[in-house]
C-alpha cells in the first residue's frame, strides 16, 4: 500500500472579465495547476479555498482554519503547465508535513490572465479501492451521508495515519476511534491504522478518554484484521492505558493522581492529562466537572473490559481475570458514587445529567438492563446536544438498544447540528464541529465526524466482527423505516454482501474462511436467504 494520485478537472467553470473560478466537486488534500498558452508575459494571480462567499466565488476570508490561499506569479510567453506553491502554517510540534506540499481545497480561481486556461486539482492520497464497499437504500439522504463519510475516510490518508485534520496534523486517540471503525468498514487494510497506533503510543495526547481509547482502539483493529502479531506488540503499553493508576480509595479514576510520567510530549510541553467528556466545550452539555466524573469512569470500565478480551486473545489468562475483577470494582464505584434515583450524576457531588451521563452508562451496561428505560428516555429529550465526537456514541447507544428508527432521524436531521448541514454548506468532508458558529477555529476536514459510515454497517446493517480477522461475525440488521438497501463490507476473507429486499428479508454473502451468525444461527460460506423471526 502507498501514497497515491489522481488529477481532477473542475465539474463547473464560471468564466468572468479577468476571472476563472473552478470547482472540482470534491475537497482534497491538493496541488492546483494550470495549463496554458500565453501570448505575452503576464502578471497572474492563483487562489484555492475551501468555502465560497455569497456571490458563489472563492471565500477570501472564510475565518478560523479554513483554508484559503493566493500566490502572484509571472509568466513568459509559451505553452506552459505550472502548479501553485501550497503550504501549511504550522500549529505544534506535532504537524506532520506532506510532500509535496499540499492543502485541502475545492474551488480554485485564475485571475488576470488573457487567454483561454485550464486547471485541475491533483489530489493525494494512499490507495483506496472504491469498489471495496458500498451502501444505498431507500433513502437519498442517507445516500448522501454514507458518500460523504466515505470521501472523508479516503480523502484524509495522505499522511500515512488517521489525522484529526489539516489544522494540526496529527493523531489522536479520540479521532482515531471513530476514523479507524470508518476506514475498516470501507478497506480491510491494515497500514494506516498500524502507523496511527504505534504514533500514538510515541505521541498520546492530553484527554484521559482518549488514553482509554487506546484499549477500544486495539480491540477493533484485532477483530478488523486479525493481526495479532503487532497486539503482542502493543500489549503491554496498552495495559497502563487503562489508567489503574489513577484510581482513588473510592475506586473511582482521577486523572489528577496519576504520576508525572502520564504526559503528552506531541504538545511540545509537558501537559497533564484532563478530563474532557466532549469537545468543544459548548458541545458537553452544561456537564459538571468535579474531582471524579462519570463519564471517564465509564471510559475506564469499558476499557477494562475490553483489555481484558484482548488478553484473552493473546491467551493472557491471568491478566484477562485481573481485568475483568477491576473492571467489576470500577463499575461498583460508578454506582454507588453517581447513580440517584435511576439516574446517573455528571460527578457524586452534581444534582445535573448531561446527555453524555445518560449515554455511557448505558451504551457500556454500566446501567442495569431495569434502569436503561428511563435513562434513554431522558437522552432521547435532549437530541443531538453533543459534538460530532459525541455523536457516534449516541447512535452506538442508538442501536444497541434498539432505537433505529431514533439512530435514523439523528442521521437524516437538516438540524444545525447535523450531517445534512455540513453538506448545506458546502462540504464535502466531514467538520470538525457541525458549524462554524459552534468552533469558530474549525477545520473542514475533520475524520472523526464520519459517525454515520461505520454506523451504517456495525448498526442499521448489524455486521460486526466477532472473532480476529472477521473468522467470526453477526448479523442483526436495524433498517428501522428504510425499505430497502444494499451494503458491501470488505473483510481479510474477501466481502460481505447483505441485501434487504423487503422488511424482514435478506439475501446475506458469507465469504469463505468465515462464519456467519444470525439470529443465533450459524451460517456458513455461501449465499443464504434469511427471514427474521
């Protein structure tokens, strides 16, 4: 697998006195140029951006990272083809640079020049097979939204790793749980991911969440693609990403106890790991913080019980039972310290319930099957009140407890917090926030917001990886009101296929060297029809 390209000429070109504008149809991470034959030394004027003004032009000043960038250059008689300078400012020590120098852009304008000219956006990207995956059904906005995410998770590899954005471009943890569940769903390749891995083991970052994310994060890629060699690997450096350390008398986690050894050398300083819940902070909810909180708690219990699975694939049996007694004692605590009347507490000493307190305690049955009623009725009330981030933990939470049709309205929303909204505006990779107003600083290349691209296929289609390298998986689809669809998900093994042809009907393609599990019903290679009970 390597760094590859494609050259793209613009889908629509709006010819003005002194003005060419472009726009190729999709954002990527690019080098514009342009072909020409000049019949006299000019004075030119080059510009690409990604958000365009109200008059339909390139945005001179779209604001906060979005990219806009111009270069004047002069050009001599002739037949020429010449490419536009790029370049990345630089925010931390943790940029990753790409060569040659490129920027995400869709729309590019040619000023000042008299004569015909073409342009064309020669994008960058590590190979991706397209055919891998597909999904359509029976609505056209889900459509749309599963394209979106799927452009998003190609689009966003020329760095080799799972980046957060161009902003910063570099990993992290958070980023990476939900980018690497997206990328798996379209490509069953293992590179990625694996470099994004071990950077982040050189190069963690500063949210106690996403330290425990690394657990999650190890646990899919085992079952994605089966290589257990590198988890051997990463075992051990793993086990103190579930933060043990940091658990107090009470047997509750604060981050603030753990030893100075727990820092973040990507930030080029030494910072301490914090709590987050959510990001931006505008997106948590009215969450109150106080010295232990619910929601990293949740984090920490499902780590526990994650590592404590990836022991036992690594027949690390020892290990696997001392996971699992400190994940039961984590989950004691959360109880006894949070939970009130049903309800679970943004921290013991809060009276408030932030949205992100209904969904963890829930999605990671840190609540019993008795008291989810109650807590998913309260996280229905609030709606989408979290970040993109947020966002791909309250559909999981959707789907495991069977809310499709709920999970399907979240995902179909024309809301401003939505999937539909960032296409409104012009998108055509992810945001890092739902809207500029939201994270005024915000990129418009952001991964970790293609919730709905590993959503589709893990929920509303039930396909879901049991067993290391796909050996095993289940199949529980949740159409909810679709009436149809079709989706395609590559495996080591080759792909599935699973098609509803009516409500209650599929025609599922099992590939061989795997086995199929529906409705507890073991399936072997080949094609089958099945009917829901």
């Amino acid at each position: 697998m390597q760094k590859t390209d494609a050259i793209f000429s613009p889908v629509r070109t709006v010819e003005s006195p002194g003005t060419c504008f472009y726009d190729f149809g999709k954002h990527w991470f690019a080098v514009l140029e342009i072909e020409f034959d000049a019949s006299e030394a000019q004075e030119i004027t080059l510009a690409v951006g990604e958000v365009t003004d109200f008059n339909g032009r390139i945005h001179r000043n779209p604001g906060g990272s979005r990219v806009y960038q111009e270069q004047n250059i002069s050009i001599q008689p002739g037949r020429r083809r010449i490419a536009m300078t790029m370049f990345h400012p630089g925010y931390n020590g943790g940029t990753l640079p790409i060569q040659p120098n490129a920027v995400p852009f869709r729309y590019a304008e040619v000023r000042g020049f008299n004569g015909p000219v073409k342009a064309f956006q020669h994008a960058y990207f590590y190979e991706f097979e397209d055919s891998a995956s597909d999904f359509s059904c029976s609505s056209g906005s889900l459509n749309r939204i599963w394209e979106f995410c799927k452009h998003t998770v190609k689009a966003t590899t020329p760095f080799g790793i799972f980046i957060d954005g161009n902003r910063e471009r570099q990993a992290y943890e958070g980023d990476t749980y939900i980018n690497q569940l997206s990328y798996f769903v379209c490509m069953s390749n293992p590179e990625i991911a694996r470099n994004t891995i071990e950077r982040l083991f050189a190069f963690p970052t500063w949210p106690t969440e996403w330290w425990l994310a690394m657990v999650p994060i190890i646990h899919d890629y085992a079952l994605y693609i089966g290589d257990l060699v590198s988890v051997r690997d990463w075992y051990e450096p793993m086990k103190r990403k579930t933060l043990l350390e940091a658990v107090g008398e009470n047997g509750l986690l604060n981050a603030d106890i753990l030893p100075s050894d727990f820092s973040c050398p990507g930030f080029g300083e030494k910072r301490r790991i914090k709590d987050i819940v959510d990001w931006p902070p505008c997106e948590q909810d009215h969450y109150e913080f106080g010295r232990y909180n619910l929601v990293p708690n949740c984090w920490q219990y499902m780590a526990l019980g994650r590592a404590a699975e990836v022991a036992v694939l690594l027949d690390e049996t020892e290990d696997a039972a001392k996971f699992r007694k400190a994940a039961a004692r984590c989950r004691e605590a959360i109880r006894k310290n949070m939970l009130k009347n049903g309800i679970f507490l943004d921290n013991p000493e809060s009276g408030h319930t932030a949205l992100h307190s209904c969904i963890f305690p829930v999605l990671w049955n840190v609540a019993e099957e008795s008291e989810k009623p109650a807590i998913l009725k309260l996280m229905q009330s609030k709606g989408m009140a979290c970040s993109v981030f947020g966002a791909q933990f309250l559909l999981e939470c959707c789907y495991q407890n069977h809310l499709a049709d709920y999970g399907l309205e979240l995902m179909q929303s024309d809301g401003i917090r939505s999937w539909n909204n960032m296409l409104a505006k012009g998108a055509t990779i992810t945001m890092e926030a739902w809207d500029d107003s939201f994270k005024p600083n915000q990129d418009w290349n952001h991964p970790w917001g293609t919730a709905p691209g590993n959503i589709i296929v893990r929920g509303l289609c039930g396909i879901r990886p049991l067993e290391p390298g796909f050996r095993k998986f289940t199949v529980a689809p949740q159409p909810g009101s679709l009436t149809h669809f079709q989706v395609k998900t590559p495996t080591p093994h080759g792909a599935i296929h699973l098609k509803m042809f009516r409500r209650g009907s599929f025609e599922l393609t099992v590939p061989e060297g795997t086995e199929a599990v529906f409705q507890r019903n073991p399936l072997p290679p080949g094609i089958h029809v099945l009917k829901e009970k």
